[in-house]
C-alpha cells in the first residue's frame, strides 16, 4: 500500500502535467490528450504518466512522438508549478485502456443482440 503523501503526489502531478499539456501541445496537432494515471516511483525520482490521445491516427502518432521529444521541456514546466526537493523523469505511456473497454462493450452489446431471450 502506498503512502498518503505518494497518494497525494500522485494526483498533484496527474492534475499538473494534464495542464500543462493543455497548455502546450495544440490539440490540432496530436488530438486530444488526457493524463489517465500517474505512477510515481516511492523515492520520487521518476514517474509513468499514462495518457490517452483522442483523435485520428495520425494525430495519435504525432502525440505521442510530441510527447516524447518534449518531456523534458514538460518536466521543467511541471517542476515550476510542483514544489519536490525532486522533478520526477517523466515518462509518457499510451494506455489504451479505455479503448480496450470500449471494445469489450461492443461484444457484450453483439452477444446479447444475438442470443434469444429466455
């Protein structure tokens, strides 16, 4: 279990780095991007910020690459708004989870149009 203050610096992270992508990366370019989760490591040093790009596939492609030749840049602006004795290394992880959901869904929603009713 981790602790209440890696819990709290979880979310102000999730909260930092999902402004700060707002602000920076034009939507235009690489979709809508949103930060579903941030995993913080216990000796903050680094963190996994798992993100979602709503768009076409290409602007996913763009995104993502956006995403990882800016972290650094990102990083120094989330160190500005986040005061840590250490920026965690951000690292950007597509997590496809909510896609995955989706599918799931649409196969429960098939299987119960095409089974007959009791």
């Amino acid at each position: 279990m981790q602790s209440h203050r890696l819990l709290r610096v979880r979310e102000l992270l999730k909260r930092q780095i999902g402004e700060v992508i707002r602000r920076e990366i034009s939507i235009s370019d690489a979709g809508l991007i949103s930060v579903n989760d941030v995993g913080v490591a216990g000796d903050l040093h680094s963190a996994m910020v798992f993100v979602s790009i709503v768009g076409t596939p290409e602007q996913q492609r763009k995104g993502v690459a956006i995403l990882r030749k800016e972290r650094k840049r990102l990083q120094t602006l989330v160190g500005r708004s986040v005061v840590l004795k250490y920026t965690p290394q951000l690292r950007f992880v597509v997590d496809d989870s909510i896609e995955r959901g989706n599918r799931v869904l649409k196969i429960i929603d098939e299987i119960e149009r095409t089974s007959p009713p009791e």
